[in-house]
C-alpha cells in the first residue's frame, strides 16, 4: 500500500522566535518515531535548516534545482546520519531566490508534492512575503510558530490576516470585476476601520455571489495550528483565548493550539556549539516538548482538533510538572 504524504509548512510572523530550530527537531523526532520524513529548506534568501540537523553545506538544493529549469526536486534530497530522515537543502549560493517569480513557485510546489515521505516538513521564510504565504498554502493545515511576546504574536496574527486575503485574492481573480472589489479594498486607508474577511468577501457576493461562495470554502479548507516557543509557564498560555477570538471575528479563521515548548538553555548551547539539539540534549525541557509535539502530529494532525484551545494548558502542566513546582494557583487550576 503506497504511504500517504502528509506536507506540513511551518512559518512564522517574525523572525527570531526559533522556527528553524523546531522544523529541523520536529523533523528528527517525528523519524524516530518510524515515519519516513523529509525536511525542506523553503526559507530562500535565509536558508540554515542545516545548521540545524548537523549537515554540512555543501549540497546542491533548492537554488539548483530552479536555476537548471528542469528534472526532478526528488535527485537533490540528501541522506542524514538519521534513519528515516532525508534534506532537502535550500538556496546554497544562488542570490535573490527570496523573489522568485510566481511560475517558479508553481513549479516548486508541484515538486514538493511529488516528494515520497510520510511527512515533508517545508521551513519557511518569516514573515509575509509572497513566497512564504504561498507555501504555505501549500497544505490545508500549516504550523505557526510564536513567543509570548506582544510583537510576536501581533505579526502571527498579521500573517494570518495577509494569508487569508491571499487566498480571497486568488479565487477573486478568476472574474475581472471581484478582482477590482478586492484590489480596491487593500486599498484603504490605515484610518479606515480594520477590514474583516466577511466584510470582504459580503462585498464580492454583491457583484458575483456564486464566486464569495467559493471563496467562503476555499478559506474554510484552512485550519491553522499555533505552537508557543521559548515559554517560561503555562499560565502564560491564557494568551490563546484571546488570539482564539481576534481568529475567529476578524478572519473567520479557526486555529488549533498544537504545543508548547519550554525556554530551555540548551537550545542557546546547541546552537552556539552547532550541535542538534535533540540528539544532544533528548531530555532537556525544549526537547521533551519537541517530541511531544511530533507524536501529536502523527495521532491528530490529519482531524480537525477542537478541544485544543483546553487540552493544550492541561499537557503542559503535566509537562510543566516534570521538572519545576508550579505555583498554588496553579495546583488548583489543575485540579
């Protein structure tokens, strides 16, 4: 029986949150766990996946491929020290691949689909870029990574907003008249009262209802998944009530909240030595949450996971648990 692919983009709203990191660990943990994986570099014009899977830079990759205009994505995949684990490097030396153009991103992604894994873990770009909320569309359910902090989660829910109008933009465009509706509404004026996804898509169903139909499935084929890196407690996950609501009133978007990782000196000592983190450090707190993470992507990520804005607090206290006295309040929350 041919293995099902599962592809799984992993972006974020902003640098410096530790993406790169969690792709290339998850990448790791989810191969050691019997599932053949492949990690893929997509952060052109920043590309370090390697740094941290312990590979050296010297593979042809992602830049190659788009500068010979043809053959297969599959002949540039490396072998790691990892069983189950393959590479896919990203732009190597090739210059300005962070603005390919859009039939170089077409041809990309059909590679990327016709990679052979049960799981195909693309590290994006952070940020907004077209490349990157392409990519990750690639999939209906991509990962998102942020901190705690306030920019951080602001430009989480930026990205969300620019992919969602992305995918407006995208349908719309197949009727002159929807296209000139959305293009005039990106328009607005920064006084202008913030613009919802509804709002939007009400005013492409005044000219062409059949195409807002369209558009209202094509935006609920998405379903985000959120995961909180570098945090210190999980109180400090009270913060996915209110993302949950910003979602889900401004971008009729529903979001799963997937894992937390714990702030953990060994990451600053994995990454200052170039060593991997979860075969150097498999028990340190980061990694732990690491892997807890990887075995629920193989038990959940295929369902939409409802209960996770509740479940996800209560994991990680039991995780919390492990290896530091949460306060009384705490205790009692937790029952």
């Amino acid at each position: 029986m041919e293995e099902t692919t599962t592809i799984i983009p992993i972006a974020s709203g902003k640098g410096g949150v530790g993406k790169t990191l969690l792709a290339a660990n998850l990448c790791i943990a989810l191969a050691r766990l019997g599932h053949s994986t492949v990690a893929v570099d997509l952060d052109l014009g920043g590309s370090n996946l390697y740094t941290c899977l312990g590979v050296p830079n010297q593979y042809p990759g992602v830049g190659d491929y788009l500068n010979r205009k043809g053959g297969d994505l599959r002949d540039f995949l490396v072998p790691t020290s990892i069983e189950n684990l393959r590479f896919l490097p990203g732009e190597g030396r090739t210059p300005f691949l962070a603005n390919i153009g859009h039939e170089d991103r077409q041809d990309l992604a059909r590679g990327i689909r016709s990679l052979k894994a049960r799981y195909v873990v693309l590290d994006l770009g952070a940020g907004t870029g077209f490349s990157t909320l392409n990519f990750f569309g690639i999939a209906p359910r991509g990962l998102l990574v942020t901190t705690f902090e306030t920019p951080a989660i602001m430009n989480l829910v930026m990205f969300l907003r620019n992919f969602m109008f992305r995918v407006v933009s995208g349908v719309a465009q197949r009727d002159a008249e929807a296209l000139a509706v959305v293009q005039r509404a990106f328009s607005r004026s920064i006084r202008d009262q913030n613009l919802t996804v509804e709002q939007l898509v009400g005013q492409v169903e005044a000219v062409r209802p059949a195409l807002a139909g369209l558009i209202r499935r094509t935006c609920s084929r998405y379903r985000p998944r959120i995961v909180f890196n570098m945090g210190d407690h999980p109180d400090e996950l009270e913060v996915r009530w209110k993302i949950s609501a910003i979602l889900l009133q401004g971008l009729s978007l529903k979001a799963d909240f997937f894992g937390h990782v714990f702030h953990d000196d060994a990451v600053r000592r994995s990454a200052r030595n170039r060593e991997v983190l979860i075969t150097r450090y498999p028990s340190s707190p980061a990694s732990l949450s690491i892997q807890a993470i990887a075995r629920r992507i193989v038990d959940l990520w295929d369902h939409p996971d409802p209960g996770s804005v509740f479940d996800l607090c209560a994991a990680t206290r039991a995780e919390c648990s492990r290896w530091m006295q949460p306060p009384a309040a705490v205790r009692r929350a937790a029952g």
